[in-house]
C-alpha cells in the first residue's frame, strides 16, 4: 500500500496501533488535509473530536472498532474526490484497509494475551494476596494488604514504638509526588524494627489505593527491572517492597536499573546492618555494583533501641601538645564512613564503643585527643550499651585496631598522636564523625563525670559552655566552678556557674557563685562581670523576700552604667510598679530600651502602659506574641496580669454600647481604675472603684467588674462580700459569666463549711446548665462531697452524672476521679481500669496524659508490667508538660525494678532533662541510685546533691543519706558529715536514724586514726 500503509505480524500490539495510525494519517494528508469537522459532515455516525483526536493518534489499549475505520477512511476518501485529487489505488481501496485492520486486531489481542501472560508470572513473583482475594487485579493495593496481608510486618509483642526522627524523615522521603522516585533502604542492626518502623511510614503517608509489589524471589526485582513494559505494569502509583534485602540482591541492581525504576514507583527495602557491612568491610573491589547501589539510594538509618529489644523480652517472658581531629584530613567518602560505624554492632562492638566514646569527649567540649586512659574510664560503660562483654585488654585493643582500619581497607576513624601522655597513646577521631554521626544520640552521665574529673581548669570552661548547651546544667556547675580556679576567667567562671545553678533552683549554690563573681570582679577591676553579678544577686534577693537588699543590689549594678545596666532598671522599675511608687518606677525607666531584646522591649512597654495607658498603647501590646521567657516572677506576674487586662479591656471596648464614637463612659472610667489599681497592689483602691462601677449597673463593665470584685474581696477574706458580688452576676443572668460565678460561690460555701449551700448552687447548674456545665458542676459536687467525707455511693454518683452528661471538657477527667475512686476502694478491678483506659484514649490534652500515667501507676502494681510500659510511653508521646515527664520517671523505675539499668537511666535522664520542679529531683534520685549501685560515685554526688538542695519533700533526707555514703567513699569526711547531719536532723525515719548511726561510726573511726 502507499505511504506509512500497512502492519506486521508477529510484532507487538502497540507498536502496530502506532502504525496503522500513521496510516491513517498519511491518508488524512493525501486526501487534502480535511478538518475534523468537514470528516464528521462526511461520516454517517458523526465521531465526536475526541473520538477522531484519538483514532489518529493511536492511543487506547484497544484496536479501534471496524465501523468507526470504514466510516472515517470513507469520508476522507469522498473529501479528495470532491477536491478532485488522485490516491493510491492501494490507498483507496477499503478493502486493503478491511485485511489491515484484521491484522491490527489480531496483534492486539496477542499483546493482551502476552501482557496476561507477564503478568501472572509476575503475580506469582511479586503478590502476595490469593487471586480470589484481590478486589483491583492483577496487584494488591496498599489498603487491601493492610487489612488481608498475614505477612505484613508487626511490631514483636504488639508493642510499636514511634521513633520521631525516623518517622519523620522517612514521611518526607515518601512525600515525592512525582518521579524520579526515591529508593528509601533502610538499615539497621537485627530487632531494630527497621521493618515495622518502614511500613508504618508507607502506611501513613502512601495513598491507600497505591499498588503494592512485594518480591517473592530474589531475582525478581531485577527482572521488572529490565522488563519492556515496566511503565505499563507500574501504571498509576506503585510501591515496591522489599523486606530483608541482602547484600547480593543489592549487587544485582545496576545503576541503569535503579534509575529505571526510580522513573515508576518508589522503593522502600530494609537491609541488616551485617549485610552493609559484608559489602563495604571487603575489598575496594569487591561488590562493586551494591557499593554504588549504595551510594545511589536513599539510606535511611535505624539505629538499634535496646528498649523495644527488652520490651520484646518482657512481653514474650514477662598538659599535652595541642593536636586538633579537625586537622585530621577528611574522608574521601564520609557517609561509608559513617555507614561503617552505624553498622559495627556485631563486626566490632569494641570498636564501635570506643568510636562512639571519643566522639563524645569531643561533642562535651574537649578541644585534644584522648588518651588510652581517659577511653578506658568510659569503655566499661559504652561496651555495656553495644554488647553486654566482659572489659578485657585484649577486647579495647581490637576496638583500637578496628577504628584505625586494620586489616581492611576502610578508612581510619582514629588517627594516633605522635605525642605520649604520661605514656599513654592519644587518639584523634575523624571530624566527619563528630559532627555527623548518630547526631541525635545523648552524651551519657558518665563520661561528664569523668570529663570533668580529669579534665584541667583551662579545659573546663569550654567544657562548661558545652553542658549547658546540652541542658546539663548540674554539670556546666561543676566544670565552669573547675575552671574559676583560673585567675584570668574567675569572674566569668563563678558567673556561669551561678547561671546554671540558678537554673536549677539552687539558689543558695547560685548566691554564693554570684557573690564569689562579684568579689573577684571588684577585685580586678571588671565592671561589666560586675554589674551582671549585682543584677543577679538582687533577683536572688527578690526571690528569697528580701526587697530591700534587691533594691540595693540592683541600684549597685544600674550605676555602673554596663550592658546588664539597663536590666537592672527594669527591675527597680517593676519593683516600684508593684509598689504603686509611679514616679520612682517612671524615674527607672526613663531609659532608651531599643537596643535590647524584644521581651525587654515587650516588658518596658506593658509597664509604661500600666503608668500611662492610652487607647493606641492598649492595642499595641495586645497584638505582641512574643513568648520569649521573662527573668523573674514579678515580671512574669506583671505579664499575665497586663495581659488579661488587655485583652478584658478590648473585648469591653468592643462590646460597650456609645451614643458616640470616641465616647468614654463612667463605668468604663471605673473599671481602667480599679482593674489597674489591682494590678499595683492598691487593693483598697481597687476594691473602691470596682464597687463604684458595679453599681452603675452597666450591662457589661459593671459585670466584669463584679466579678473582679469577688476575686479580690474572697482573696482578703470578706467572703460574705465576695458572695454579695458574684450573686449579683448570677441574678443578672449573664449567659458567659453566670454559670462561673455560681461555681465559685459553691466553693466559697465550701471553704466556710456550708456544703449544702454550695450543693445547692450547683444543683442549678445541674438542672439548667448545657452539657459542659452539667458535667463540671457533677465534678465539682462529687469533690466537694468526697473532701467532707460523704458517702461513697453518693460521690461516685456525682461522677456517673459527670461523666453521662458527654462534655469533651469534664467527663474525661471525671472518668479519672471514678477509676481512682473505685481502685481505692476495690484495687484495680476490671471497671477502674477500663474508666482509665477510656480516659486516655480522649482527646484531651491534659486529661488522656495524666489517665495514661496513672494507668500505668495501676498495671505496675498488678506486675501487668507490659501493660504498665504501654501506657506509661503512651503519656510520654502525649508530650505532656507534667505528665510525659511523670511518665519518665515512672518507667525509668519500672525499668530499673525490671534489671535494665540502660533503659532505666535513658527514662530517667529524660525526666530529669525536661526541668519539671517535681520529676526532675524524683528523677535525679532514682539517677542517683543508679550511679551508686555501679560505683558511679561522681555521677552520684551530682544527683543525690539536687535532691538535698530542692528538699523534696519526701525523698531528700534518704538523698542526704546516701550523699554521705558517696562522699565518704571519694574521701571528702567533712562532705559526708555534712550530708550526714542534715539527714539525722530532718526527722525522717529511718534515714535519720541511718545517718546518725553513720555520723557516729564516722567519729569514732576518726578518733581512732588520732589515737
């Protein structure tokens, strides 16, 4: 036929629809170009244009039906007649055109046979799903796996752990929305939970209706690799998963292949770290197609958690030359580098120990190499965290050999001084490994201990400035008082440490570092060291009671005109605000403040707004949405205050009926007054002016008013006055305040005794309240009666109602009270349990913490210790600012009582770490313990140390007990008869006892030495 006419048989189906519609189109040119819509004039069936669009162009699965091609050739063949135009007899003739098309079908049809073909050997290589089972052959979709896929990988014990880092990081490597795809492989030691971690991401963030390709053979995923048709079979979006992938499957897969199926579908496989370090532990040569599949995917890394290892357990069993490691040059390929030492768990847990060891030393601050002996202080303890092996000689030195590349080809990690320290080798660790291995990993206690111990002076104040970066504050104390023995830094020094025992609450530690800093600075001239001191000792002041002395302190640090200068006015001004002393707090802060930092600046103008407020200073201090911490209480305190004020006086500017614009009315005048009266301590004054504004009857300030009012007159004791107040909100029938004022009436009756006046009010609420209000007064009633001894029956059922009334507020938290009830009551029967268990799965942010955390305070004591661990971690994800750090401390105790130390000490620290008055000390006992049952006994002055000096109220005097024991066994006598007294004179039994009997021992064995 002529030109483009015509198929071949024995050729695939779509490269013969290509052709034939060449065919067509050549035709279409012959014939003089027709327009889709002179064709359809000509048809007798009139093809839409999307129709013809799409018989020209070939697309479709399917050949194109006979009577669409006879009915559109015939129409171009009547248009070049009518244009007078000759065609190829061949061309012309429909019969040619009938055999082509014949032809055309048949080759199509065996291309969908031979497709079918594929891919049921590709359903047998890839699915795993029964044909029968499949509702979107010929593969299973990710939703259908998730719910019928036996083999889907489950977290051992029911129990998965979130790792937020990883989640997060592999979340965004799956967000790709278009190719190339990326090849995600995760790696990690056996028991990591490389594969459950990995599919809980793909479940999470992949489109449920994604295709799912999961190879059944090794060979497999190559073979798809090289398929023709790959972009046909992964039409639409797929996921390739493959689960324990092996270092010879990796170097099966070329780049090209790689890069092919990069363009179709993401990849998500997981790899032991044994087998990563089989390819890169070999020879240059060796597997050289998995070392570039390496280098080419996305590695991903898991590192082992002992935790879900031991959860897994417990629920199947119930003066040097100076040589810097950043001269050391940097590995011509880091992240093997680092893939080496993520993966050193089974082929040198040694070397990995020591590795991880100086790493540490380096990220705590010490700016040298470490010696053989300064490694092998903390090897005992890094060892115990890779591999539980006996320390020997021989062990460390194969560590040491490891990590300089002995007896392989991998790059040295350490690299050997040519200098001796008292004989001992010293070690450099690669610079690529400080800053960009296991980065997220946590510098134990240990090694600061010992850091700190030797380290010199010079040394610690870097070291010092590390730990407190790190939040380990205790420590950055220690080192930076160390390094106060160096005569050119001690001011500095004794002021970070009185910074960092500020921060920890030691305020009589605190005073004597800032008292210390002051001495050495007037001493040597340093006036700026000096006047932060001033500042800080008169905020200590403040803090103890003693104003007069701050006011001192704080004018001693404003006159010397330095950078701590302007906080110090600050203080006088909010000092004299607080006092109502107005000219003496203008006179402050008469100061140019722009330079500071915002929440100085914020500070200031909230003051001055209090001093002199205007409409247009009111709006501008409500729109700031700075959070930045202020420095001390009373200014924290002027904040809240200001900022209620604020925003109580906009919402009354906003609702206040004027008959003009601008207008000013009495009540208002009023309300500014008293409220802001209030704020300045004039409690007279304010009580004067909001009574005046209460009576002006004004439908909303004179409300608002009455409520401060309340406040105020409870708060000194006129309760009868208070009550007078609030009743008159309620009679008013204030549909937001009402409900609030008959609350705090019923508690007013409660605090004189009037339990059946405070009942009644809110049996009101009860009979007319909506459903949040139901539930808050049966809460309330229940307490109310609980705190007078009332029947049990009676307060539980206070706490049904509370709980049926539905208030996604109240109920919840009722749901507490009535587990708690019933567990005092029975134990931890079935009902108690379930109330809390329901509790914690609200989404309440304060009420599903705390039910989860007092959950686990139940299963604890049942010994349903697995249940105890889940609920204790679901309170610790919650991220609850006072019961995630509960949680902590709970489970680290658990997990001591359990005999695992690490996990213990990993909870623990975190309690400790995140600064809540309560759990940090709790936690830094338990911490303490710890440390002194391994003969930790630096570590263990540190923690039992916090808790004498915080008093805990139940736990100091032990702390004070064991204190002495610690220091009694580093030799510091006067230390531990100090620890020793305190703990015998606290009265607490039987640590008093205990220590007296110690101190006792302790003067008679001192007496002997004399004799």
């Amino acid at each position: 036929m002529g030109e483009g006419m015509g198929t071949q048989g024995g050729v695939d189906g779509p490269w013969s629809l290509r052709r034939f519609s060449e065919s067509l189109r050549a035709l279409k040119r012959h014939a003089g170009g027709p327009s889709f819509s002179e064709i359809k004039k000509l048809t007798d069936r009139k093809p839409s244009s999307a129709t013809l669009s799409a018989l020209f162009a070939g697309s479709g699965k399917n050949a194109p039906r006979w009577d669409l091609v006879s009915d559109v050739v015939t129409a171009m063949l009547a248009y070049a007649r009518q244009n007078r135009l000759n065609l190829d007899p061949r061309v012309a003739d429909l019969g040619e055109w009938r055999r082509n098309h014949e032809l055309l079908v048949e080759a199509m049809e065996k291309a969908v046979a031979d497709r079918a073909a594929r891919q049921a050997a590709l359903l047998t290589a890839f699915s795993v799903l029964p044909t029968d089972e499949l509702r979107h052959p010929p593969f299973p979709t990710l939703d259908e796996l998730t719910m019928a896929w036996e083999g889907r990988p489950e977290p051992s014990g029911g129990v998965y752990l979130p790792r937020p880092d990883f989640d997060e990081e592999l979340s965004e490597a799956l967000a790709s929305e278009s190719a190339p795809y990326p090849f995600v492989l995760v790696y990690g030691d056996d028991g990591a939970g490389k594969s459950t971690s990995a599919w809980a991401a793909v479940v999470r963030v992949l489109d449920p209706s994604t295709k799912v390709l999961v190879p059944q053979d090794r060979n497999a995923l190559a073979a798809l690799a090289q398929a023709a048709d790959l972009p046909t079979i992964t039409n639409g979006p797929t996921l390739i998963w493959v689960d324990g992938m092996t270092a010879a499957d990796l170097d099966r897969l070329t780049g090209e292949m790689l890069e092919r199926l990069a363009g179709t579908a993401f990849i998500v496989a997981t790899i032991a770290a044994d087998d990563c370090a089989t390819i890169i532990e070999g020879p240059r040569d060796w597997m050289p197609i998995a070392r570039a599949a390496l280098r080419s995917t996305y590695l991903l890394h898991l590192p082992y958690e002992p935790e879900i290892i031991e959860e897994v357990m417990l629920n199947a069993s119930l003066g040097t030359e100076s040589f810097d490691a950043g001269e050391i040059q940097d590995p011509a390929d880091p992240e093997m580098m680092i893939l080496r030492l993520n993966t050193a768990r089974s082929s040198s847990p040694a070397g990995m120990a020591l590795v991880r060891a100086a790493i540490d030393y380096r990220r705590a601050g010490l700016e040298r190499p470490v010696s053989d002996g300064e490694l092998r202080r903390v090897f005992p303890h890094y060892l115990a965290d890779v591999r539980n092996f006996a320390v020997t000689d021989e062990l460390f030195e194969s560590g040491i050999a490891w990590a300089q590349g002995v007896g392989s080809e991998a790059e040295a990690m350490f690299v050997v001084s040519p200098h001796l320290k008292n004989g001992d080798r010293l070690w450099s660790v690669v610079r690529t490994l400080v800053d960009g291995a296991e980065p997220k990993r946590a510098i134990p206690d240990v090694l600061w201990a010992e850091l700190i111990d030797f380290a010199t002076p010079g040394e610690c104040g870097g070291i010092g400035h590390r730990a407190m970066q790190l939040g380990q504050l205790a420590y950055g104390a220690q080192a930076h008082t160390k390094a106060a023995s160096v005569p050119d830094v001690e001011a500095r020094a004794h002021i970070l440490a009185g910074v960092a025992y500020r921060d920890l609450g030691d305020r009589p530690a605190s005073q004597m570092a800032f008292m210390a800093a002051y001495r050495a600075a007037s001493r040597d001239t340093l006036a700026s060291e000096a006047c932060y001191a001033a500042y800080e000792l008169g905020n200590l002041a403040a803090a103890g009671g003693d104003t007069d002395k701050a006011v001192r302190w704080w004018t001693d640090s404003a006159e010397r005109d330095e950078w701590s200068s302007l906080a110090a006015y600050l203080a006088l001004g909010s000092h004299y605000a607080l006092k109502g002393e107005k000219e003496k707090a203008l006179a402050a802060l008469d100061r140019d403040f722009s330079g500071e930092k915002p929440a100085m600046r914020q500070h200031v103008s909230m003051l001055l707004l209090l001093l002199r407020p205007t409409a247009e200073s009111l709006a501008e201090v409500a729109a700031v949405a700075d959070e930045t911490p202020l420095e001390t209480e009373a200014q924290r305190e002027i904040k809240r205050e200001l900022m209620s004020y604020v925003a109580k006086r906009l919402q009354l500017a906003e609702t206040a009926e004027r008959t003009e614009p601008g207008e000013t009315t009495h009540a208002e005048v009023l309300f500014d007054r008293g409220y802001t009266a209030l704020i300045f301590g004039a409690r007279e004054d304010a009580a004067t002016a909001l009574d005046q504004c209460v009576r002006c009857g004004d439908g909303r300030y004179s409300i608002e008013a009455a409520f401060e009012l309340g406040k105020l007159l409870h708060e000194d004791g006129d309760f009868a006055g208070a009550e007078r107040a609030w009743m008159t909100i309620v009679e008013a029938g204030d549909e937001e305040l009402a409900p609030r004022a008959r609350f705090n009436i019923a508690l007013l009756r409660q605090e004189t005794g009037d339990s059946a006046g405070a009942i009644a009010q809110l049996e009101q609420v009860l009979a007319d309240g909506d459903p949040d209000r139901r539930a808050h007064a049966a809460l309330l009633s229940a307490q109310i009666l609980e705190a007078q001894d009332a029947d049990v029956a009676v307060v539980d059922g206070f706490y049904r109602q509370a709980i049926e009334a539905g208030s996604p507020e109240w109920s919840p938290l009722a749901l507490i009270e009535l587990g708690v009830s019933i567990h005092r009551q029975h134990g931890p029967t079935d009902e108690a349990l379930s109330l809390l268990r329901v509790a914690s799965e609200s989404e309440h942010a304060d009420v599903a913490p705390r039910a989860s955390w007092i959950l686990g305070c139940f299963l604890e004591v049942c010994e349903d210790y697995d249940g105890a661990i889940q609920a204790y971690q679901m309170a610790i994800a919650a991220g609850h600012s006072d019961f995630s750090p509960a949680a902590q401390s709970s489970l680290g105790q658990l997990y001591g009582i359990l005999n695992q130390p690490g996990l213990s000490m990993r909870h623990l620290e975190a309690a400790y770490n995140s600064g809540h008055p309560e759990y940090r000390v709790e936690a830094a006992f338990h911490m303490g313990l710890l440390h002194y049952w391994f003969a930790r006994y630096r570590n263990a002055v540190v923690a039992f140390r916090e808790v004498v000096v915080n008093r805990h109220s139940k736990l100091w005097p032990i702390a004070a007990l064991f204190l002495g024991k610690v220091l009694n066994a580093l030799d510091d006598i006067e230390g531990a008869a100090e620890a020793w007294r305190l703990a015998a004179e606290s009265g607490t039994e039987p640590a008093a006892a205990d220590a007296a009997a110690a101190l006792r021992e302790l003067r008679m064995s001192l007496e002997e030495k004399m004799d």
